[in-house]
C-alpha cells in the first residue's frame, strides 16, 4: 500500500538551511500507476534556497521481469535525506 503524505522538516546537506516539505515513506507500483514526474515529486525534496536536491529514504514496491523487487529511493541514489523532523 502506498503511504499517505508526511510532513517533514530538512535541514539541507549542502547550504545548511531548513525547510518543510512532504513525501511519502512507501509507494506500491504493483498497484497503482505513476509517472516518473509523481514519483520523483513523492520521493525527493528541494532545497528552495539553493535548489539542492535530496532522496527520501521511501520503500518503492514495483513489478520487473525479475519478479517483485522492494528497493528504497535513498539506498539506490546513495545520498542524504537530510531529514531532521517528521510529522504526520
Ligand atoms: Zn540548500
């Protein structure tokens, strides 16, 4: 199941400033189509100050020729969410 929106607050890895903004920690592609655009809207956050953009640590669940794969938007893009703050 995909997971509703959270709101969180980052603190950016690169110009150290915070901000607020929203994704969403799993996103089941098995059942639900998205655009690339959504997905990256849902997964990542940028800076508004310096436009540094960071990768949420969310689980994505999709359908390959290999089967079902379960990867995590952070662990592939190997950067820093720079979350400091979660709210529901
Ligand atoms: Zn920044």
């Amino acid at each position: 199941m995909t997971s509703p929106r959270r709101k969180i607050r980052i603190k950016c890895p690169q110009c150290g400033k915070k901000y607020s903004d929203w994704y969403r920690s799993s996103i089941n592609l098995t059942l639900e189509d998205w655009a690339e655009e959504d997905l990256e809207r849902a997964t990542t956050s940028m800076c508004p100050h310096c436009s540094f953009k960071v990768c949420h640590d969310v689980l994505v669940v999709k359908n390959t020729v290999a089967g079902i794969v379960h990867e995590t938007v952070a662990q592939r893009k190997e950067l820093d969410s720079g979350i400091i703050e979660e709210g529901r």
